[in-house]
C-alpha cells in the first residue's frame, strides 16, 4: 500500500491569466497581443461548440512566418496554429501531466474544465510552482 503522497493538482499551479483570439485574426493581431500581454502563446477560440481549442505560439510564427519571409498582416492565425491541442484536467496530478509533457513534448497546454478554457499549464510551471510545493 502506498503511503499517503501529497497530490498537487494542475488546478493549484495553472495561470489563470492568459490570452485567446480568434483563429480569423491575422499574426500581426496576435504578435501585438502577445506583446501587450507578455506572453509567447495564445489560446484560438473555438468557432461553435463541436470544435476545439487551438494554440499559437511565437515558435509557429517564427517556422511558418518569419522563416519564410510572409507577411504577419497577410496569414491568418488559424493557417499556422496547433489544432487540436492536447489539453489537461485541473484535477490530474502534476506527476502525471508532467509525463504527458514529456511523452508529446509539449511546451504548453490549456487547462479545460467543462469544455472551456480555465487556465494554461507549462514545464516551468509543473517544476517551479509544483514541484517545489512537494518539497516543502
């Protein structure tokens, strides 16, 4: 039998604080919202309720933008972002989102409760944030 482990959930370390926009938007729109919100990655809404979450991520724009020498005002965020995304639970153990990470390689995931988007989950949040509470 196991002893009794502190389970630290993705709901206690996850941001709440984060952006979205609509996949209609173009990447300028997006590079300028990132920049205002300080952030790398925004999550793409869902156009009706039977679709999914998208993420764009300066790394897409940076491969599908910059490197190809198109122009932000003329791509449209939902021609370069990731969808579906693999998104997590607030109520999974770390231990075990920290693993999903690591198998998909993942640099983010939003945090879905109900079918909506409550919050954002990184590495550094799972090591920093969480990890750190078990050591305590």
């Amino acid at each position: 039998m196991e002893k009794n482990k502190t389970i630290i959930r993705v709901r206690h370390i996850m941001r709440t604080d984060f952006g979205s926009i609509d996949g209609i938007a173009t990447v300028d729109e997006a590079l300028r919202k990132m920049k205002e919100l300080k952030t790398s990655v925004l999550v793409v809404e869902k156009r009706h309720d039977d679709d999914e979450y998208g993420l764009i991520t300066s790394s897409d724009i940076a491969r599908h933008v910059l490197a190809r020498d198109r122009s932000p005002q003329r791509v449209n965020v939902y021609e370069i972002m990731e969808k579906p995304v693999i998104a997590v639970h607030p109520d999974m153990d770390i231990r075990y989102c920290s693993r999903l990470f690591a198998r998909y390689n993942l640099v983010r995931a939003p945090v879905i409760d109900s079918r909506r988007v409550i919050g954002m989950v990184s590495p550094n949040a799972l090591v920093l944030d969480g990890l750190y509470q078990l050591l305590e």
